[in-house]
C-alpha cells in the first residue's frame, strides 16, 4: 500500500494532496505527535487507540516540530497502523506556512 506514496510530504504536497485524495474517498489527517497543534490547519492529536479506527488506505501525516523525530519514528507508525499511509511532514511544524493555501484544480 505505501509504495505508491514517498516518506515524507511538504506542505504544499500535504494540501494538494489532501484535496485529491478526499475527491477519491480517502481520508487525510495531520496528526500531532507533540501536542502543539498548526495555527489555521485541521490537526488530531496522536491518539493511536482511536487512530486505529480510522478508515483503511487514510493518509496519516505525522508531525513534530523539525520533522526529524516523525521521520526517525516512522517504521514505529507503519507497524503500529498497517492498514493505513503513514507519511512525516517535511520540515515539522516549524516549516508551516500558517497562510500559505493551494487551490483546488478542478
């Protein structure tokens, strides 16, 4: 299942992402590993017991401040949620562009 997605995604790939695979029923989620949630961005706290109810094929995207600890932390998130992507947010936090927005294609 994750062969088709890289490691780690950037911001812009988080959103432009995020709004084509919701378009195709999947679902997305920024997941906060740190407890500081991104100003202007929809997060959920890293709850792994109510993680593993999400939706088989959902696209976790973990973040820390620097993306360095989701990154090293990694192989961890994919054996502990084998039914779902899970992908680090390059750069963590501390790369967000709280007013930085893509907009839809289509």
């Amino acid at each position: 299942m994750n062969k088709e997605f890289p490691d780690e995604w950037t911001q812009e790939e988080c959103l432009r992402n995020k709004i084509k695979l919701e378009k195709q029923g999947v679902k997305v989620l920024l997941i906060d590993t740190i407890l500081k949630p991104i100003a202007y961005a929809q997060t959920q706290t890293y709850t792994p017991i109510l993680l593993k109810d999400e939706p088989e094929g959902s696209v976790f995207v973990f973040y820390c401040d620097s993306g360095k600890a989701t990154m090293d932390r990694l192989c961890e998130y994919k054996k502990k949620f084998p039914k779902q992507v899970c992908l680090s947010l390059k750069g963590g936090r501390g790369y967000w562009r709280k007013h930085f927005q893509v907009l839809d294609d289509d």
